[in-house]
C-alpha cells in the first residue's frame, strides 16, 4: 500500500512501502501533514516497531499518535 490515507481525526498522512523484510514483515514511512515521520516495521503478526522518527526533517524521538494503530491495520490487510 502506497499513497495517502485519511484517519479518522480526519488528518490526511502518506504511507509509503520501503522494503519487506526477511521474517515477512514489512518497513513503511508515515508522514503526518504537520512534518512528523515514522519509520516503522510491521510485523507478520501484526505488531508495529518504530525504527526511527523525525520532526520536520530532523530525527526526534517521536511517539506514534493513537491513528497510527488505524494505519497499521489497513497495512497489515493489504
């Protein structure tokens, strides 16, 4: 899945594909319209690991907003 994805806020983020990985799981970039990125690991399980997250372009340590379960779960049915 790749493109934008309105939450239920009513926010508008872009999700997009970076790789799968070796235990069938897959690596995504989020980006929220206010600057914030999340990398983040999904795994077979459903289960989300953030790997690295900015703010405006610079690394923060940044929690995943409660939408971000909605997004997960679109991505974990694709």
């Amino acid at each position: 899945m790749e493109g934008t994805v309105e939450v239920y806020t009513g926010e508008v983020v872009t999700v997009e594909h970076i790789k799968a990985l070796r235990d069938g799981g897959a690596r995504f970039d989020i980006t929220a319209e206010d600057g914030r990125k999340w990398r983040v690991d999904l795994t077979r399980d459903g289960e989300t690991q953030v790997v690295t997250s900015w703010r405006d372009g610079k690394l923060a340590d940044l929690e995943l907003p409660e939408w971000a379960g909605d997004v997960t779960a679109r991505l974990a049915r694709v």
